[in-house]
C-alpha cells in the first residue's frame, strides 16, 4: 500500500520533470561514444569544452553539438515561450 505523502513526493516529481524551465545547469560532464573513441564533453557555467579534435569555435564541435540537441531547452540561453 502506498501512503498519501509518498503519491504526493511522485506527483510532484512528475510536474517537476515535465517543466523544463524548472532546471538550471550550472557544470555537469558526458561521455559520448563517437564513432572511433569516447569523448568528454563538459559544461561548465557557460562554458563548453569538448577532449575531442581543437577548433576556434566550441559550437562547432560535432559532440557539443549532439549534448546540446539531447538537452534541448533546458541549457541556458535556449529559446524559452
């Protein structure tokens, strides 16, 4: 049997979820597995760095790019409604 407190904590945790807005990434690492080797790819309060080969440009990086594509709205500068 399941107590009321606990529905409550799921429900919320439902809403929670479903709520991109409410999530603020600040510093969180990935690995990716690419096609000939694993890559980091971290980000940390802005800033994006990727192990993988070195460009001027981390927006241009294929596996930043991919992270960015799986989170979506919820990275920081992401159109909002």
């Amino acid at each position: 049997m399941m107590h009321s407190s606990m529905i409550g904590h799921i429900e919320k945790a439902v809403r929670y979820s479903e709520d991109h807005r409410r999530f603020h990434f600040n510093q969180f690492s990935v690995t990716l597995d690419g096609d000939h080797r694993k890559h980091q790819v971290t980000f940390d309060n802005g800033a994006w760095t990727c192990d993988g080969e070195a460009i001027d440009d981390p927006s241009f990086n294929a596996h930043i790019m991919a992270v960015e594509r799986v989170l979506g709205e919820m990275l920081p500068g992401a159109a909002t409604d």
